[in-house]
C-alpha cells in the first residue's frame, strides 16, 4: 500500500500525515507515506485545496484534515463483490 500526503507541508498537511500514521498503526498496517508537495503533481490528481490524501493511487480525500478513525475506513479492504453470489 502506498499512502501519499499532498500538500506543502502547512500545519494541515502535517496533522493529515501524523493522523494517517497513527490510522496504520492501530490497524496494524505496513505502507509506504511519501509527501507529494510538488503543486503541478498535486494539480495532476485533480486536487485544488490541500491537504489531500491518495491511497494507492485513488484520491480519497482533499481540502481537510481527516481524523485517524475517517482515514482508518479507507485502509481496510473492500468486501469481495463475489461473496455470497452465484459463480
């Protein structure tokens, strides 16, 4: 998993990285956070009010600062869309 923080390093953008560390340790989760504070990178993800915050590749949240239990719901993994169906 690959967490990335953008923004330019302001005090939101601080907060969001120690809330998303503190989300991956009390799931128990190994990731790797890199801070994106490049503005043209950060425009390329569509994201125009930092902080944002991009999960694997998918932007999850942008404009605020999440709490450790909102960016907790985005670690755990999607339920199987095939469980319970027919094959």
């Amino acid at each position: 998993m690959i967490i990335k923080i953008l923004g330019s390093g302001c005090k939101k953008c601080v907060a969001l990285a120690e809330n998303t560390k503190a989300a991956l340790q009390a799931a128990d989760i190994d990731a790797e956070i890199e801070k994106v504070t490049d503005i043209v990178a950060i425009a390329g993800y569509g994201i125009m009010s930092t902080p944002g915050l991009v999960i694997d590749e998918k932007v999850v949240s942008s404009g605020r600062v999440l709490s450790t239990a909102e960016i907790g719901a985005f670690l755990k993994p999607a339920p199987n869309k095939n469980s319970g169906g027919v094959a």
